[in-house]
C-alpha cells in the first residue's frame, strides 16, 4: 500500500483548508446580502429571501397604483447604485420600481451589489456610469450613497479639492456629479441609507451634505431623518432583511413615501 510523502499530505491539507475558506467566504457573502445579484447566487438568496414576511405578495408590485398626476410622469430617470438600489434583499424590486409604476416614468437602473463609489475596478460606480450611453436623455438622476465604501472601508477624502480624487468617496462624489450635469445637464440627487450603526457611513453623510451645498445636489437624506427612523421594533423585522437591505415591504411602506416627497419637492422648486 503506497504511502503519501509528508509534501503531499501538506499540499492536501493546504488545499481542504483553501477550499473550506472560500466555500465559507461565498456563504457569508450570499447569507450578508453581498453578490446577491451574480448568477447562481442571486437565485439562492431569492429563495432565501422569499421566505420573508416582508417580500410575500400583498406588498409585489402589482399592488401599487400610478398617481394621477405626478411632477415625474413621463420623465427618464438614471439610477445609480449597488445592492440597495439593485433590490438585492426584495427580489430585485426596489424603490426604483415603486417609483416608476407610481409615478409612471422610465428608467435605468444601473445597480451592481457590492460595489463602490470609489473607482476601484470595472464595476465602480463611475466605470459603470462611464458606459452608459452618452447620447440618452435623461431628466434626473439618483445616485445611492453606498455602504459599500463604508464596509470596505474606503478612504473619506477632502470634499472641495481642485481636481477630484476619485479613489476617495468625496472625490468619486464629486466627479460624478460634475460627470452628470457635464454629460446629461439634469439635476443631481444622491439617496443615502436608513441609519444603521457605521462611524465612517456617518462621515460619509454629512461630507454629501458638505459638496452638496458646493455641488448643487439634492439631497434625500434617510440616515439623519429621526422622524423616519423612529419605526417599531415590528415595523423594522417587517422593512428590513437585515441592517442595510430592506425588504419588499421596507421599499414600498418605508422608503418609497419618503423618495417620493422628497422628489415631488425637488421638481416643484
């Protein structure tokens, strides 16, 4: 009976541990909500996230009603952003798709989860923005404030500098904006999340409000809204997967009602 050599059993070894690391990386990911809209893994966390209160059918979009009059009917809007805006816990539908049938509006919807205003790699906020076609005409555009930045924990940067440094999240706000009003001449919104407990996410708030005043961006402002966080414990299991991601239910009851007076404002100004 042959006998492995102590190189070859170390190699073994080494190569159950590698693979026991990434099989466990790939299941945090899908269990946390990230990559949840690749291939294969957007239809394991949909069957995990159907399950949920939240996304059951009475809050599917079918069930919303177009306004009968609305500042935003008929106009395009771009939507920017990663797993929030992409509905990555909600089945794919999100605010975005609230708004539009409410509102009755088209759009582009530009979402990718994991991935960051910070220009670092081909599916970045601005690489994505860069390759949408320049000869559209949009009306507005959204832009999610993304957490990702905060979770990978990006560097801040200084809002206001001469020539905007887009592997920091000021400068990577700032170019888009400029990138936006230079290429579609639209007003420019930025969303940011719901509050949830993140030192840097915070930061990351209050430097948006800080270019925005420079910038001339609308803000929709979720996280420093106490009114709109004061929910119920109930309220919060039914509106959100989990810290970051809300569900079906959080899009449409929570979320939507407050893009939509937000938007109502913006255009009525």
């Amino acid at each position: 009976m042959s006998r492995l050599s102590g190189g070859r059993k170390l190699a073994l070894i080494l190569s159950s541990v590698c693979v026991g690391l990434v099989l466990a990386v790939l299941v945090g990911l899908i269990c946390t909500g990230y990559y949840v809209g690749w291939g294969p893994f957007a239809k394991m966390s949909d069957i995990r996230y159907a399950k949920l209160a939240g996304n059951s059918e009475e809050y599917a979009l079918d069930t919303v009603e177009p306004l009968e009059e609305s500042p935003l009917e008929g106009k395009r809007v771009l939507f920017l952003g990663s797993s929030v805006t992409y509905g990555a816990a909600s089945l794919q539908t999100s605010f975005v798709e609230y708004l539009a049938k409410k509102n009755n509006f088209t759009y582009v919807k530009e979402a990718v989860s994991g991935t960051t205003l910070v220009d670092s790699g081909t599916s970045s906020y601005i690489s994505r923005l860069e390759r949408v076609d320049k000869g559209e005409k949009f009306d507005l555009f959204v832009c999610q404030l993304s957490t990702n930045d905060a979770t990978q924990n990006k560097a801040l940067g200084t809002p206001g500098a001469a020539e905007p440094d887009t592997q920091t999240i000021c400068g990577a706000i700032e170019y888009i904006a400029d990138y936006v009003k230079a290429t579609w001449n639209c007003p420019v919104v930025f969303y940011t999340n719901a509050y949830y407990e993140n030192a840097l996410y915070a930061d990351m708030v209050a430097a948006l409000h800080t270019i925005a005043a420079r910038k001339d961006i609308f803000v929709i402002d979720l996280y420093t809204d106490e009114a709109f966080n004061a929910i119920t414990e109930e309220e919060r299991e039914l509106y959100m997967a989990d810290a970051i991601h809300p569900t079906r239910a959080g899009y449409l009851l929570w979320w939507t009602p407050e893009m939509q007076q937000d938007l109502e404002r913006l255009f009525a100004s």
